[in-house]
C-alpha cells in the first residue's frame, strides 16, 4: 500500500469532515434560532458510534478497499441534496444526512483500521497512526478557518459542495490504492460480538481500551470546562478558547509526528501511561492564571490524548486478526469515544455547578492515578496468542 496516497486521502477527507462539523451547528442556528437543534447537530454525528459494533462487523464482510470507495462515493452523491436546505422547515434533511455521515463514519474508520493492519508490517503501523493523527488534527487548524469564512460568506450550501467535492477525490485517492485483499468467507458470516471478545480477553488490549475510555472521559469533562477557565481563570473573552484549542491543535499534530518514532522503541502501554499523564498536567495546570501556563497546557493536552489513542489502536491493529480487525475497531470505537460524549453532556451541568479550580486539580487526580494504574497493571510483555491465531484471512499485502 503507498502510504503517501493514503494519507492524502485522509488529508482531503479530514478537511471536509472538519468543516462539516463545525458549519452544521452554525447553519441549524442561523435558521432556527434554536441552540438545542444546533447542539443536536454534534449528537446526530456521535449518536452512530454507539453502533461501532455493529458497524464494523461491515467492514470484515467485504473488501476493505473498495468499501472504502463506495463509502466516499456515496457521501459525494448524497452532500449536495443539502443545496435544498434553505429555510427552518428544511432543516430535518440536514439531521438525516448527519446521521448517515455518522454512519458512513464509523464504517469507514473501521475500514481503515482493517486495511492498514493488513496491507502494513506490524512494525510500521505505529508510524502510520502517528501520520494519520497528524493529518486529522492539521485539516483541524485550518478547516474551521475556510468553513467559517465560506459559511459566513455564502451560506451552508457551498460548505457542503466543499465536502462532496473531497469525499470525491478521497474516492479516487483510495481507487489507486494497489493493496492485495482475499475475499472473505462467505460461508462463515462475522459475528458482532467477537470484536468485545477480542478485546476483553487480550491482556494487552483490555487495559489500554479502558484506559482510552477512562481518557476520553476525563477529557470530555475538562473539554466542558473550557469556557469556565476562559473566563473565570484567565479573565478573557469567551473567543479566547479558539486559542487554546489551537495550541491543543499543534500539540496533537506533534503527538502524532512522536508517536510512531516512540511506539518503535517503547511498548504501546508506556505511550499511553505518558499520555495520560501529560494530559493530567496539562488538566491540573489550567487553574493558574496565566496565559503562558495555559498555552502550555492545551498543547501538554494536546499531545497526551492522541498518545492514548495512537497506543490503543496499533495494539489492536498488531493482536487481532486480520479478518476481525473491522468487528474490533468498531467496538473499540464505541468504547472510546462515547464515554467523551456522555462526559461533554455531564461536564455542561457539572462546570455550573463546581468551580473549575476545584474540578480540573479532582480531574487531574483521577488521571495521574489512572496512568499509575495502567502502568502497574498493564502487561508488559506481548503474549503468545498473536502467533497462535490462525493465518489472517484479510488483505494480504505489504507496503
């Protein structure tokens, strides 16, 4: 598989993915005026991630190549129907569509997962994760920029045929993809459930899935308490958290230049204990006044939470075989990303509530004592049962 044209694949779509979320929201407002329909613009694109399962038990019962043009394709198809999106009454199609761009999310995320595990050497994939969170999170810096800009300028139509036009060319930029895939047995239908089964019985993937959860979490909470450390720690405008958020950007585009450099010399549980505990600095280190401090701190967070996540999906890549790695990465998916969900909704109350320089030093105890447990507790050595499976039946390929 040629890398380089995979990962300008993710580069385009990230772009148009990014300026989608962030435009739905701002498009539901400007037509309703209502705050909730444009806060369920961001549940109607996590809500298909409870599905993960479900979802990625797709991807292990097709090629994952061309499923992965299929699904741009169809998106290409489908984004313009929102050119018709143009008054209050209309807004309805908008939810639809982000439901199935969810959807299509999910599928897709575990299409990629199952590909790259098997068209790559185990050695290399820390160092694809690593690229590919980069790209994710630099298409962030710049994306919401061209969104806004277009949005404000002309409406939610033309940020739409921005998206279409990038699920296009990823559609083509996976077509040239050359990666060797055998079919998958037809007479032996995936089962759903295997992808939990995997995960819960590796020593290895068990404590560094939960431990993503457990980050994603406390994440969730402190992602809430931004505006309250904005205003009531730092004094500012509330439109100072773009900054910060920036800063958060660049460090996750460093975490993922690092990643896969340390996962060649340092097991993937000690990525993620670093990780953990970089963002419970950065967390704790948000209740000082002063913006030096917290500049340093969203990047500190920046870099510790794709360290959790690089860590978690390259162990699940390198342990699960081939032909499951769709079931598992959907699962994992779900076990992720919904504990960040359910936390930015608790997190909205509890910041009203709690003043933040009292939850962000709990929140930060909570992860230092998360990463020592994911350190002592964590295996630290790989087991036998990779070399006891059964000969992957998936893409058969090597870059």
């Amino acid at each position: 598989m040629r890398v380089p044209l995979y990962l300008t694949a993710v580069l385009v779509s990230g772009f148009g993915t990014t300026a989608m979320w962030l435009v739905s929201g701002i498009w539901v407002k400007s037509l309703t005026g209502s705050d909730g329909l444009a806060a369920l613009t961001a549940f109607a694109l996590w809500a298909p991630a409870l599905l993960g399962p479900w979802l990625g038990a797709v991807a292990d019962r097709v090629r994952r190549r061309p499923l992965l043009v299929v699904l741009n394709t169809a998106m290409a198809l489908l984004l313009p129907l929102l050119l018709w999106v143009d008054r209050a009454d209309r807004v309805w199609l908008l939810f639809v569509l982000l439901l199935v761009y969810g959807t299509q999310g999910a599928v897709h995320e575990a299409a990629e997962s199952a590909l790259a595990a098997g068209a790559l050497d185990r050695e290399r994939l820390g160092d694809f994760n690593g690229l590919r969170m980069t790209a994710n999170e630099a298409m962030k810096l710049v994306a919401p920029l061209v969104a806004a800009g277009l949005f404000a300028r002309y409406g939610g139509g033309p940020v739409a045929l921005l998206d279409a036009g990038t699920f296009a060319v990823a559609a083509a930029l996976f077509g040239l993809l050359r990666v060797r895939e055998a079919r998958p047995e037809r007479q032996e239908r995936p089962r759903v459930a295997e992808g939990a089964r995997l995960l819960w019985g590796s020593p290895v993937l068990r404590p560094l899935v939960l431990a993503g959860g457990f980050t994603m979490l406390l994440a969730g909470l402190n992602g809430a308490a931004i505006y309250a450390v904005v205003d009531d720690v730092l004094g500012r405008a509330p439109a100072y958290a773009g900054v910060l958020y920036a800063a958060q950007g660049a460090g996750s585009v460093a975490a993922g230049l690092l990643a896969g450099p340390l996962l060649r010399r340092v097991p993937e549980r000690v990525l993620a204990t670093a990780g953990l505990a970089l963002f419970s600095v950065g967390a704790a280190a948000r209740v000082l006044p002063s913006t030096p401090v917290a500049l340093a701190a969203s990047a500190l967070i920046g870099i510790g939470l794709p360290w959790v996540l690089v860590a978690a999906m390259t162990a699940l890549q390198r342990e699960v075989p081939a032909e499951a790695v769709g079931r598992a990465a959907g699962t994992a998916h779900t076990l992720l990303f919904a504990p960040n969900a359910l936390a930015l909704a608790a997190g909205a109350a509890l910041t009203s509530l709690v003043d933040p320089r009292f939850l962000l030093p709990a929140l930060a105890t909570a992860g230092v004592l998360g990463a020592a447990a994911l350190a002592t507790l964590a295996r630290p050595a790989r087991t036998d049962q990779k070399a006891a499976a059964p000969a992957p039946a998936g893409p058969t390929g090597r870059a």
